[in-house]
C-alpha cells in the first residue's frame, strides 16, 4: 500500500461539544527491498556457426517489484563464461555476437549474467545462459506457388492484408525472412517476419507477378506469386445469380472446390466460348454452414445474360455441378420469410467495397467485398 488518508477529529469538553477535522495523508517512500527478477530464471539459446558479428542472440527480461526510482534502468554485466569476450550485452539486456562461432571450435558456452537495479543500496540478480552453436544451414527454405485473385469495384480498392506465403526449413532452427523487390512496393508489401502479403489502395484491373523471396540467413528462393485484380461494373450486379453450397467453409471452397466449379460453370452456362464467368464473391450464410456464391456472366459483345436464363441453365446442369460440390439452392430472388401473396418480391444486392473478405489457403486466396441483400414487398 503506497499511502494511507486519515481524517482526524478533535472535541473539546465544553458545552455543547465543538469539534474541527483535518485530513492526514501518509504517504510509505519505497525501500530498494527487492532484488531484479529474470523470466525466465535461467536461459537457453542457438546460434548458428557463421552468422555476422552482431548476430542478436538472447532478449533478457527483468522486472523489479519496487517503485520505478529503485528499478531499472537495469546494468547488465557477464560475469563469468565470456573470458575470450566472444559476446556482448547491450544496456537493454540483449545477448549479441562478438566473434564469429565456429561449430567445430566450441559447441557449448555458459554464462553467468547479472542484473544490477538503480535504487539505493543496488540490489542484483544471477542468471545463467547457455549457448550452444549448431551447424549452419543446409537445407534450402521451400515455398508453396500462391496464386491471388482480388474482387473488387471499380477503382474502389481499399487495400489489406490478401495472402499468406507458406515457406518451411528442414533447418530446425532456421529463420525465415521474407523480401519483395524494391520497384514494387509502391503497390504491394509483404511483412518480413510470417510473409503475409499486403496490396495497398488503388489497384487497377489486371494481373500482378511479384518477385518474392524467401531467404534463412544463408539460401535465398524465389517465390512465385501472382496477383489477379478484377474490377466490377455495376451492371454485373443487375444480373447476378447465387449458388448456395451445404457444409462448406469459404477456405474450403476456394481451396478445394473453386476452380474445378469454374471450369465446370463455364461448360454449363457459357453460350460461346468467349463468354466471361465473373465470381463476384462468396460469403458464409449467417447461423448456418452454408456458403452463397455470387456470380455473373458476361456475352462476348458485351452486356450480361440475365438471371433467369442462367438459372435455367444451372438447373439442367446441376448433376454435373453437384459431382464437383453439394449444392443446397440456386437463387436469384431470396425472399425466404416475406409473404407477399398476391405482391411481387423485390431484391436488391449492395455491396460494401470497404469491407473485403481474405479466404486464404497455402496455394489460393480469394479477396472480395461483401455483399447485403435487401428484399421487400411490392404492391
């Protein structure tokens, strides 16, 4: 308890009795009591032979139960085990490098390292750490081809986070880092550290090959990713028309089902070969595990087909669709729970281009808006 207020009253012995207050405040100074705490109480850390001078080995942590002017800033020294002085440590506790470690010279190295708090008298703390060296690295980084396809409405793209490069090491201690080359970061950045990749706003229509790399220190390897951006007219939304799956999840869909219902969509609704088959977006049925998927198709001369059409389409071909995926409806109105009787349902579909939707797998992602629809009877 760092303070205690009194409120004291005193009273005479007239009378009648008179009595004033007054408010005492006792403030407890804090005593240097409490040594620096190491978490954990002991370390153990790699490095691997070969690595730069510098090299960040080991982030000591320390804390300290008494007030800030008797805690840190903490002094850190190695007290034993750096004889040859073949490591640092900086004033903020972290472990670097001072030689270059050869596996064959020295596998194991512990050291005793002390942290010194500020108050007076100083109290200290022990902690011991040790390093072992292991073999540089041989076996090359491997990644998975990712391949990105973005939704999204015309020159209204907001940007984000639209795939993950998946990479592995055989290398157990290997640390993976992640690069794209410099000329376009102006579009794209991918984090360094878990190689998430992010599109930043204003894509325009097309496609994106971006020089990605994954490196450990020691082999580079380039990635293959490609980036297709699709801008929507509004027309399309005039003439969409939804599939609604069962028991799917959208990483499912985009991973295991959507480009064989592409292929198989384009053999059943595609009047001509050089229609164009647009999926717009998909998106989990709210409460339940089914997936609507949006889509619309382009003629050749341009304009759309419209909905009914393509319905009828669909349901002459659903049993060759339902060999690819189960399906649980086509809709092109979706007025469930409206009784309109003898009036006519009217739909509508809005879409939130601010709002994007990341479906991602190791080898496809899909990025698209959501979507609302709106029903209501009419006279």
């Amino acid at each position: 308890i760092s303070g205690y207020s009194l409120v004291v009253q005193a009273r005479d012995s007239g009378t009648p009795p008179l009595s004033s207050s007054v408010t005492v405040n006792v403030d407890i100074s804090d005593v240097n009591d409490n040594s620096p705490v190491f978490t954990p109480a002991n370390y153990t850390a790699v490095i691997q032979e070969n690595k730069p001078v510098g090299t960040s080995i080991l982030q000591l942590v320390v804390t300290d139960k008494d007030s800030f002017h008797n805690g840190p800033p903490f002094t850190f020294t190695i007290l034993t085990g750096n004889e040859e002085e073949e490591f640092t440590l900086d004033p903020h506790g972290v472990l670097r490098s001072a030689v270059i470690f050869k596996h064959m010279v020295s596998t194991e190295y512990v050291l005793c390292v002390q942290a010194k708090d500020s108050g007076r008298p100083q109290q200290v703390s022990h902690t011991y750490v040790q390093v072992r060296v292991i073999e540089e690295s041989i076996h090359k980084p491997t990644a998975i081809p990712l391949e990105i396809f973005i939704v999204t409405m015309e020159d209204d793209f907001p940007g984000g986070v639209i795939g993950k490069i998946h990479a592995t090491d055989q290398d157990v201690y290997d640390v993976l880092t992640y690069t794209l080359k410099s000329e376009q970061k102006s579009l794209f950045k991918v984090n360094s550290h878990d190689g998430k990749i992010i599109a930043l706003g204003g894509l325009d229509n097309g496609k994106y090959v971006l020089n990605v790399s994954v490196s450990d220190g020691r082999f580079q390897v380039p990635i293959d990713v490609v980036v297709h951006v699709e801008q929507l007219l509004q027309e399309m939304l005039q003439n969409t028309v939804t599939i609604r799956f069962e028991n799917v999840s959208p990483e499912d869909f985009v991973g295991l089902h959507m480009h064989g219902l592409r292929r198989t969509l384009r053999n059943a609704v595609l009047s001509q070969k050089q229609d164009s088959l647009h999926i717009i977006s998909i998106q989990p049925v709210a409460g339940s595990s089914q997936l609507d998927m949006l889509f619309a198709v382009q003629m050749h001369g341009g304009g759309f087909y419209k909905p009914a059409y393509l319905i009828q389409k669909l349901t002459n071909a659903r049993s060759h669709l339902e060999n690819v995926i189960r399906i649980s409806a086509i809709l092109e109105k979706n007025c469930s729970g409206l009784d309109c009787q003898e009036q006519h349902c009217e739909q509508s579909l809005s879409i939130d281009s601010h709002s994007l939707m990341t479906y991602s797998t190791a080898r496809i992602s899909f990025v698209c808006p959501r979507f609302y629809r709106n029903v209501r009877c009419m006279c």
